[in-house]
C-alpha cells in the first residue's frame, strides 16, 4: 500500500510538471506572437516609407530639367503603371512612359503603356531644342506627385518656370 500513495504521489507531481511547462510555453507563445506581430507592423511602415523616398525629391519640388530627364530614363522601366507629364514653356504638355489622365494630381482610369520605340521618339524629342517637347537641361520645373485612388504614387507632374 506503501508503495501505491508513492506511486500516486509521483504520478502528481508529475501531472503539475507537465502542466507548469506546457503553461509556460503557452504563456511564452502568446509573448512572442504579439512581439512577432507587432514587428512586422514596423516592418509594413518602414517599408512604405523606403518606397515612396524615392519620390520625395518630386514631392512640390523644384528641380532642374536634367532631374526631369535622368527621371524619365530611371522610371522608363515601368511603362504602364508610372507616368511623367511634362509641361514645358512653349506651352506644350506631354506624357512619357504611359498615357493616361491626369486630374488635380491624380489619375483617373487606368494608365495605358507605350512601346519602348515611342518612348525611345519622346526621349529623343525631349533633346532637340526645336522641338516643342524639348527639355531644357538647365531650366527649372516645379514638381508634383501623382497618385491613384488608393493614394499610391503613380507618376510626376513637371511644369516649367
């Protein structure tokens, strides 16, 4: 009989062992999880901000019309889905990298994307100085960004000064 409540005993404090472990790892669980959670939060606006950084030199700036140009080559890539508009001082308006429309700052209905023969033309054409789509390297263009329904950046808006 001795030997039973021993039994019984060790069964016990054999059942509280296992259940303090497995609420500890609950318990430790539930800490990581809400750490983990909140981590990718962080993670989520840290990586919004990298993203639209590289916009924030078109963001009501002023910049050169070499800065318009080097944007028109660095965002050609994306035909499509990102638009430049340039309005120069002849007074002509034109869109490189896509077509779309364009109203108070953003864009209503889809972009439509131009072939890169066209974007190549309009590249070309942005350089010669008769033209009425010339750039001018050294002149000043007030900038703005361009954003879609959901207030993602989705094109510059350059006007000459």
């Amino acid at each position: 009989m001795d030997q039973n409540i021993q039994k019984a005993l060790w069964l016990g404090v054999g059942i509280m062992m296992f259940i303090a472990i497995v609420s500890t790892g609950l318990f430790l669980f539930n800490k990581g999880k809400n750490l983990a959670e909140a981590s990718g939060e962080q993670l989520d606006t840290m990586s919004e901000q990298l993203a639209s950084i590289q916009y924030e030199k078109f963001d009501n700036m002023v910049v050169t019309g070499g800065d318009v140009l080097n944007a028109i080559k660095q965002y050609k890539q994306n035909s499509g889905s990102f638009i430049i508009e340039v309005n120069t001082s002849y007074p002509s308006s034109t869109q490189y990298i896509s077509s779309g429309n364009i109203s108070s700052n953003v864009i209503s209905g889809s972009l439509s994307e131009k072939s890169k023969a066209e974007m190549d033309q309009d590249l070309q054409e942005s350089k010669n100085i008769d033209s009425s789509m010339y750039i001018n390297p050294q002149g000043s263009f007030m900038t703005q960004l361009i954003y879609d329904a959901n207030d993602v950046v989705k094109g510059i808006v350059a006007t000459q000064e």
